[in-house]
C-alpha cells in the first residue's frame, strides 16, 4: 500500500516537473551560457591571432575543455536557482499544506519532494553536458576523440552526475530549512560561489594550529571540481563516494527531521 501512495506522489511530482517553466527556463540559460563560453574563448583566441592552448602549449581536447566548462559551476549554479524556485514555490502556493493534510505521512511528503528534485536535477545536468559536448566538438573539431574517448567521458559524466545528487540533496535541505526564494537562492549560491574559499581559509588555521586535517577535501563542491576527465584513481574515487554518501544522507536526514518537526505552512 506504502508502495503504491509513493507511486501516485512521484507521478504527481512527475507531472509538476513536466509543466514546470522554471525547469525549462533554468535548463535553457544553463545551455546558452555553455554556447557564450565557448564563443568568448573563440573571440579571445581570434584577437590573439592563436588558437586555444592548454597548459601544455597544446590544442585542448574535447575532455580537457569538458572539465574545464563544468569547473565554471555554471550546472550547479542553475541546478540550485531550479530546486529553490521547486521546492519553496511549493510552500509558497500552499501545495507542500495540501499535500500534508491528505493523511499522507511527513516522510512520504519529504521524500517525494527530495526525489524528484533530485531525478529533475540530473535530466538538467545530462543536458547540460550534452551541450558542452556537441559545442565542444562543433568549437574543437572531432580529431581528438580516440578510442578511449566515450569510456573516459561516460566515466566523467557519471561521476557527476553521482555528486550532483549530493549538491541537489543539500541545496532541498537549505530550501526545507528556510522557505523562503530570496533566502534561499542567496545562500545556495553562497554555498556553491563561496564555500570552497571559506574551507580553504579553514584548512590554513588548522595547517597554523599544527593539526593534520583539511577540510576542503571532504567538501562535495571541491570533489566536483576535482574530479579528473581521465586517469581516475582508486584514491580519488574512495574519497568521492564516501564524501557523495555521507552529504547526501546528511541533507536527507536533515531535512527530514525538520520536516517532521516544523509545521507546514
């Protein structure tokens, strides 16, 4: 029975995502700023009278330029603008009270809204990727796809999409915290905009306090930006799952136990 009052949310949830404007909206910028980017290094390697390079002197690949579009965190910026506008626009129009006073439980009422922001979030991202590809390989040209070429993409693209549930999960934990649009793009973007520098003053204090511990390095955003588009380490990957893992029960226990312990309103 449990099962089939989750089935009737997400398909509610589902139907909401399809005649969302927001989800359009955001996912339509997301792309034209990845074609301005791409159009802005053009313009710049024309007035240099020189293509493009990488730190190497060499022309970049379709990889390398991949990693270095989604560094920018334009995905996450528009994916977070999407689930504040999502989620709080629920409580703002009454649906979240709605919903609640049909005898559902405060659980299956998180939940579906948790979920579904993250499904919503990671269809925006693969188009989002999308974009940077195929502009990449109108901009570039298709000479640097080889025959590890879809392995090491799929693998980049899959990571991110994994650490983008953990960035969508926290972002509708800070949404069910406030409740409030203003607030909470503001401090979603601080979260996404700032806290990589926040970190980094942290881990100098503990590096001055002679204590052998960085922060930074179990910070999601920082794992993103990390992650490598080729030669993935069993390092790297130990330390990305465990950090995706542990903030995305964080934001789902969180805010599930505010959810439980707020009124609706």
């Amino acid at each position: 029975m449990e099962g089939v009052v989750m089935f009737n949310l997400f398909g509610g949830e589902f139907y909401k995502w399809k005649k969302s404007r927001s989800f359009k909206i955001c996912t339509v910028i997301a792309v034209a700023v990845v074609v301005w980017l791409y159009l802005m290094i053009a313009v710049a390697s024309y007035l240099a009278g020189e293509p493009l390079t990488n730190p190497k002197g060499e022309i970049p690949t379709i990889l390398e330029m991949v990693g270095e579009v989604n560094s920018t965190g334009v995905g996450t910026i528009f994916m977070a603008i999407f689930i504040c506008i999502w989620v709080v626009g629920e409580y703002s129009h009454g649906a979240i009270k709605n919903i609640a006073g049909k005898g559902l439980t405060r659980e299956q009422v998180f939940l579906s809204k948790y979920f579904s922001s993250v499904a919503a979030t990671m269809v925006m991202n693969l188009i989002y990727f999308a974009a940077i590809v195929i502009v990449g390989c109108i901009y570039l040209g298709t000479d640097s796809i080889g025959s590890g070429f879809f392995r090491d993409l799929s693998a980049y693209i899959g990571l991110q999409l994994f650490f983008g549930v953990a960035v969508s999960g926290i972002i509708v934990a800070v949404c069910e915290f406030t409740r409030n649009m203003a607030v909470g793009i503001s401090i979603s973007l601080c979260i996404l905009l700032l806290s990589d520098v926040l970190l980094m003053g942290l881990d100098l204090l503990f590096s001055a306090a002679k204590l052998d511990i960085k922060a930074s390095t179990y910070w999601i955003i920082n794992v993103i930006k990390d992650c490598p588009t080729i030669g993935l380490t069993a390092d790297f990957l130990g330390r990305a799952i465990s950090v995706m893992v542990m903030w995305t029960a964080l934001s789902l226990v969180l805010g599930m136990v505010h959810f439980k312990r707020t009124d609706v309103v």
